[in-house]
C-alpha cells in the first residue's frame, strides 16, 4: 500500500536584520565617525579639596601635562597651580560639547565668557574662526571627596561654517528634556527623537541646527532589568553614522547581543536598537550625517587641508584668538559661587547648585 505523507506546515516568518554593524573595546579617547572627531569619558574621583580648590594630597606620581589615566583613581591632566585640568587652550573649525553628569568645571574663554557648570548642564562651544578657553575642575568639597564626570564631545563643522564667529551657550542640566521611568533614565542633549519635547537649541552655526545633519546625542542609563529602545531615524541612509558607547561596562544586551565589558557598538541608523540591561549601566549615543568633506586636524584644529591648520597656528600666534582677558591662565572661581553662565554682552545666568 501508498505510504500516506505527512503534512509539515512551513514557518515562513522573516529573519530579523540586525542593527549592529560592528563592535569594538571601547578606546580613550572614543572612535568616532563623521561628523564627530573625539570623544572622552572622565570619571575622576578627587580627594578633598584644599584652600585652592586643588585635591588635598600629593601630586606625588601625577605628571603634570601628561596626567591621563591615573592608577589613583583622579588625574591631574594639564592642571595649573595644583588644580586639576585643562588651562588656557586654543581651538578651532569645530565644537565642544561639554555633558556633565557630576561635579563642577569652572570655564573662562577669550571672548570673556566664563561659567561654573556640573551636576548634568551642557556647555556647547562654537569654536568657529578661533577661540581660547580653560576648563578647571575645582575640589570645591572640603569635607567630602569630590567626584567629577563628563563627557566631552568634538563635532566638526562643515567647510561653510569652519571661520563663523565663535559662541558659548550654557543648557541647564533641569532643563534638558529627559525621559525617567522604571530604572530608565534618558537625557536628550541635541536632536530628536519620540517620547522627548524638542531639544535645547544649540548655538545658531552649528552643524546640529542642520536639519539634514540628523545630530543625535543621548545619554542613557538603566538599572538592572530595565530597557530602552533607540528608535529608527527618519531619513537615515548610509551616510547616518549612528554609535552606542557602553562606557560603564556591565551585563547588558544590545539588539540582541551580550555584552559585559565597555564596548563601542557601530548600528544602522535606520534601525532600531533595543538595549535591555542585566546589570546598571550606562550608554552615550552619538548620531549624525557624515560631512563628506576632506578634514585635516592638528591638536585643537581642525580644517579642510594641511594650509588651513598652518593658518590656524599662524592666526593664534598673531592674534591669540582674542588675547586673554583673566588674570591666570587656569581661573578657579570662588568656592560658594553658583552655577553660572557669563557671557561676552555681559548677561548673567545663575543657577543654584543641585545634587543628581
């Protein structure tokens, strides 16, 4: 007799495509891709402060100027009288994107600005035709340890916008749109994206008030358990550069993939990327539309060709980007000021310091 056949029902669901492009060790300073040129995470944890806003220990093993990745658990960088660091300093063609979680930095510049920020405000700083500033990292705590952590972002300008005037501009940390829900905890400091009201404007020339730019930058951080979804951007091709920096470490997963260790994560912008944490971390996203220019840097300047950077060291020399208004090139402002933001016109914002 016919041996009768068995029906097999077919499953002829998709397969998935998945976001994650590549990923890497996450490096100091960050790998980056156009439009972004650097990227930093510090977390220092400062002994007590001193009279001078300086730790209150030896700087015995801290080699001044080179002081990067200490073993102590704090480094001085470039400090300037005992005060860790980075003193007066020159940049140009580009932006700084100062996003403070915790603790201070008191900012001066050639323009005359000057500010105290920390605790989760923004310092954004077109750089543009020239500018000098310093960024000092006061112990203001003479009780207590003083922990500092940011993250600074570079993002280049295009080649129109390389010699624009250059602008400082303060976002307060409280006025950040933020998403903070069941051990999910997401600050939106430029862009858009769903379940955020618009973001902070950036400074007028910069490359992030492009609509076309497609500038993303998020900070994210989950307890264990909780999960967050980077939702698809609207228009993002090929040239959308979208990376996930796990830079905390920890168990989580990212469209599917464990991870435990720090980690840079490159996806498709034109994705989505679930991220479901297992342990508390933490991850920073950076997004934007690649420039597609020709970009040469050399330290703190950045231009089109090997002639611009010459340029550049021959304008700061001449000019020194607007001479230097303050009287010590590393300024420490006073131990009860609060947050604050002075600008060239001389308006003044304050804000009372806040714990985050």
């Amino acid at each position: 007799p016919r041996r009768r056949r068995r029906a097999v029902a077919a499953t002829c669901a998709p397969a998935r495509t998945m976001a994650i492009i590549r990923t890497e060790s996450l490096s100091f300073p960050f790998s980056t891709d156009s439009p972004f040129l650097f990227g930093v995470h510090h977390d220092d944890l400062y002994p007590k402060g001193n009279d001078k806003m300086g730790p209150d220990a030896s700087l015995r093993g801290h080699s001044i100027g080179a002081d990067f990745g200490n073993p102590s658990g704090w480094s001085m960088y470039h400090g300037e009288a005992g005060v860790p660091g980075f003193p007066q300093h020159p940049h140009r063609g580009f932006e700084t994107v100062t996003v403070t979680v915790r603790g201070f930095i008191d900012h001066v510049d050639s323009l005359g600005a000057a500010g105290r920020f920390g605790d989760g405000d923004v310092q954004w700083m077109t750089a543009g035709s020239g500018i000098s500033h310093a960024e000092m990292f006061p112990c203001l705590s003479k009780t207590e340890k003083n922990q500092l952590e940011l993250f600074q972002i570079w993002l280049n300008l295009p080649k129109r916008s390389k010699m624009v005037a250059p602008y400082f501009k303060m976002l307060w940390g409280e006025e950040i749109p933020s998403i903070e829900d069941k051990g999910t905890t997401v600050k939106l400091i430029a862009g858009a994206a769903p379940g955020f009201a618009t973001a902070l404007p950036p400074p007028p020339n910069s490359y992030a008030n492009d609509p076309a730019s497609q500038l993303l930058i998020l900070t994210i951080k989950l307890e264990p358990g909780a999960s967050y979804t980077v939702a698809a951007a609207s228009g993002g091709g090929s040239d959308v550069h979208r990376n996930l920096y796990l830079y905390t470490g920890g168990a989580c997963e990212i469209d599917g993939r464990s991870f435990a260790q720090k980690a840079r994560v490159k996806v498709h912008a034109s994705k989505d990327v679930k991220i479901v944490a297992r342990d508390k971390i933490g991850v920073l996203v950076l997004q934007g539309r690649d420039l597609n220019e020709p970009c040469v840097q050399h330290g703190p300047f950045v231009g089109c060709t090997s002639s611009d950077i010459r340029q550049a060291f021959s304008d700061y020399q001449r000019t020194g980007f607007g001479g230097w208004p303050w009287p010590a090139v590393g300024v420490v402002h006073k131990r009860n000021e609060p947050r604050f933001a002075l600008y060239p016109d001389g308006q003044k914002e304050t804000r009372p310091r806040r714990a985050t």
